[in-house]
C-alpha cells in the first residue's frame, strides 16, 4: 500500500515539475521544505554524488528524478523508500 502512495506523489512530482524522458537538458526542480545540509559543500557533494548515479542513465532528467527522495534523518521516511524500492 506505501508503495501505491509513493507512485502517486512520485508522478505527481514529475508532473508538478515538468520532467520528461525527452527533455534535452536537466530540467531545474524547486525543493519546498529546510535542507538538512549543514554547509554548502555537503550539499554540493550530495548533488556530485546524485549527479554520477544519474550519468549512468540515459535521460537528463533523471538526477531531477532522484531528487524526489531527497535525503533524510527520518526514520520513518526512509523506510518508506526502502519499501517503494523493494
């Protein structure tokens, strides 16, 4: 059932942002909530990290994609993730 969720707020994540396997380019996503990055070059080694596993695929959207399951502290949440994954 957490996983039927998880598709919803995923295709609506993509629909709210406008991704698309045919995009040329990386489209730019917006995050709503705090980061939980206490520095700058945290932040930027997470997106070097995103940006690797990303290169991998064919689509330029995808690392906007992965975006969606952004990093947490949360325990609950990331369970959540582990399910939809599994």
């Amino acid at each position: 059932m957490l996983s039927f969720f998880m598709k919803k707020e995923l295709l609506e994540f993509i629909r709210k942002n406008g991704l698309s396997p045919f995009n040329a380019k990386k489209s730019g996503i917006k995050h709503e909530e705090g980061s939980i990055y206490k520095t700058k070059d945290a932040k930027a080694i997470h997106n070097k990290v995103i940006g690797k596993f990303a290169s991998n695929f064919r689509f330029a959207d995808t690392s906007s994609l992965l975006g969606f399951f952004e990093f947490t502290d949360k325990e609950d949440e990331i369970k959540r993730i582990q399910t939809f994954f599994s």
